[in-house]
C-alpha cells in the first residue's frame, strides 16, 4: 500500500469519525455514538402515548430525520388503557414498548417504580428538578390546566377566571347551565382522575367548590378532544381541568373556543416518560428520550405541536419562562414524584370516587 494511499484513508477515516461525531447533540459525550451505532442497528422504537398522534407528529418526523436509521411505532390511546396494556404486557412477558409518554402523571409514575429502566439524560441538567425522578421518570412538557367556553353563548362579562368564580357562575344560573358544564370521568380517565386529586390537593373547599360547579349537572367525558367538540358546537357551554396545549391549538382555527387561565391556581401537567427496563430497544429508546427533551425536540413541541416545553430556552413564549411571565405565581407545577401514587392505593382510590360522585350529583 502506498504512503499516499495511507494518508488518503486515514484522511478520510478522520473525516468521517469527525463528521459523525458531529452529528451528536452539543454538549453530549463522545461515547454517546455507541448509543446512536446501537440503536441504529436496533432500527426502531416502540412508543406508548397518549399523546395524539396528530400532535407527535412533527416530533417524530423530527427524530426519523435526526436519526434517518431508525423508524418510530407509535401505538396513541388513553392513559386507562395504556396502562392496563403494558402492565399486561409485562406479567405475559410479551412485546411492548420500548417508552412510556403519559399524560396521566400518577399512573405513569406507578409503571415507572415498577418498570422503568434507569437512565441519566445528557439533558437533565436543563429540567426543572421537580421534573425528575430517580434517573427514571421524567416530566417532558409543561401545560396548563384551563376552561374552556363556548364565545357565542357566554358573554365575556361571565367567563370565569377562578375557580370559586365558576361555581358562583353555574350555581347562579343552574337553569342555563343544566347538563351544560363538562369534565372528564374520573373512574374511565386516568387524567381526569390525577387533575382532580391535584384540585383537593390545591383547594381546601375543593368538594364544597366542584358541588356548586355541578348543580346544573356534569356532562363527564373520557378524552379532551370530545369535551372541546361539545362545548364548540354549543352542546356543552363550559369545560374545565382541560390540557390547555389542545385547547390553544384548537382555539387556532375555532373562533367559538374560548380559553380562560385561572387566576386563583392553574395546575400545570408535564407527560410522564421512561425508557422500559425489557425494552427490546433501549439504546433507540434513550435516543427517543434525549431527543423529546432536547432544545430541537422541545422546540418543536412548543412551536408546531402547541405543548409547551418543560425548558426555558425554547424559541417564543410557549416555555416555563414565557408562561410564568404570563401566569406568574398562579401556576401550579404537579412534580414528578411520590406524591402522585397516594390516591392509587385501591381503598384510598375508591373512597375518593365515592365522595368525587356525591359532591358531582353522580
């Protein structure tokens, strides 16, 4: 082989090493290339979400483009039926996913102390500490939790801007708002169920508040997106403790939408993530993680898929530090941690449905 030879392939050899090492995210460690050459050989990551797919979708085409190797499977449905399905998964010993993304905080966090891989990401250090549990479980997003109205049937004077000031609201006029006024199931939406333990835990007169808010009747729901259906067209007049991320996308091209922030308190939910200790592509999964919570990723949530990001150096206003410039001190951050599991114990669980029910008139 010739001198020239050599140089000319070792060159390029350099070149190349440098060019893939480039491709790494800024700040990472080199040996992160093992994890992108593994899980490239992977191929793909399975995702359990209960993201819409709709909303995921600029994210995974942002990945699949990072990461033109490996293909995403995206498996959408509601947080009661994610968990059941993978925690039966798991007792089979069956496929499943390689991540969880759940909106229901408490039920992802119970799959997490019982399945989650542990993992450090490169990006930990830009998350709030609160969103972080255990290098398991990780909070990704930061939404506030909001009404929503309809804008042609209640006047502007009478949209609420706490939640003391929509019961006044309902309980006033129980006529108008009989059957009118939605929120979700709580015995059918894992979501519905960890907002309204997060509403006791914030209001003292939390039951006294939801009894005047149901005198006209609760029209209960299982998805969001059903509830902003009903209250657009009129079919339901108000909603509340519903994700403001779907809400502001919608309202974008719903002139009969309309979003109030609570000014007493807004809970604000960050979606549940961890990487499955069978996950039959881990190193695919930690390249999913890193990439959701990543400047690239969190930009493209905050800014084509309207769900705020868990950062404060996105572009625009849709971060923690854009909406706490709005909201201020009404904003209510639900942590990712112990908290969340103490209304799953079964007894505790039932006995909170059962005055849940009383106060609601179900």
């Amino acid at each position: 082989m010739s001198n020239t030879f050599r140089i000319s392939l070792l060159t390029a050899t350099v070149l190349f090493s440098a060019s893939a090492l480039s491709a790494l995210p800024q700040g990472y460690p080199a040996e992160y290339q093992k994890v992108v050459d593994a899980a490239t050989k992977e191929g793909k990551v399975v995702i359990y979400s209960t993201t819409d797919i709709k909303a995921a979708g600029p994210l995974i085409q942002g990945f699949e483009k990072t990461y033109p190797g490996i293909k995403v499977e995206y498996n959408d449905m509601n947080s009661t039926e994610l968990y059941n399905r993978f925690i039966s998964e798991q007792a089979s010993g069956g496929v499943s996913g390689d991540v969880v993304w759940s909106s229901s905080m408490d039920t992802g966090l119970k799959l997490a102390t019982d399945y989650a891989m542990e993992y450090k990401s490169p990006e930990q250090s830009q998350l709030p500490k609160w969103a972080v549990w255990k290098d398991k479980a990780y909070g990704t997003t930061y939404e506030p939790v909001v009404f929503i109205y309809n804008k042609r049937l209640i006047p502007a004077g009478d949209v609420p801007d706490s939640h003391a000031a929509l019961a006044k609201l309902i309980a006033s006029q129980t006529d108008k708002f009989k059957g009118k006024v939605t929120t979700y199931d709580i015995e059918k939406s894992g979501l519905g169920f960890m907002l309204s333990v997060q509403d006791h835990n914030a209001d003292p007169n939390y039951f006294k508040t939801l009894a005047d808010v149901a005198k006209g009747g609760l029209s209960v729901q299982s998805s969001t997106g059903t509830m902003m259906e009903r209250v657009s067209s009129g079919e339901n007049l108000i909603g509340f403790n519903i994700l403001g991320s779907y809400a502001e996308a919608r309202a974008k091209n719903d002139p009969s939408l309309g979003i109030a922030y609570p000014k007493d308190y807004t809970l604000v939910l960050s979606r549940v993530s961890f990487i499955s200790q069978q996950s039959q592509n881990s190193n695919a999964a930690k390249l999913w993680l890193d990439y959701v919570l990543s400047e690239q990723g969190q930009n493209i949530l905050a800014n084509q898929a309207d769900i705020p990001s868990i950062r404060n150096d996105i572009e625009g206003k849709n971060d923690i530090d854009g909406l706490t410039k709005i909201l201020g001190n009404a904003l209510k951050p639900i942590p990712v941690d112990e908290t969340l599991l103490e209304y799953l114990q079964p007894k505790k669980r039932l006995e909170y449905i059962k005055e849940w029910r009383s106060a609601a008139g179900k």
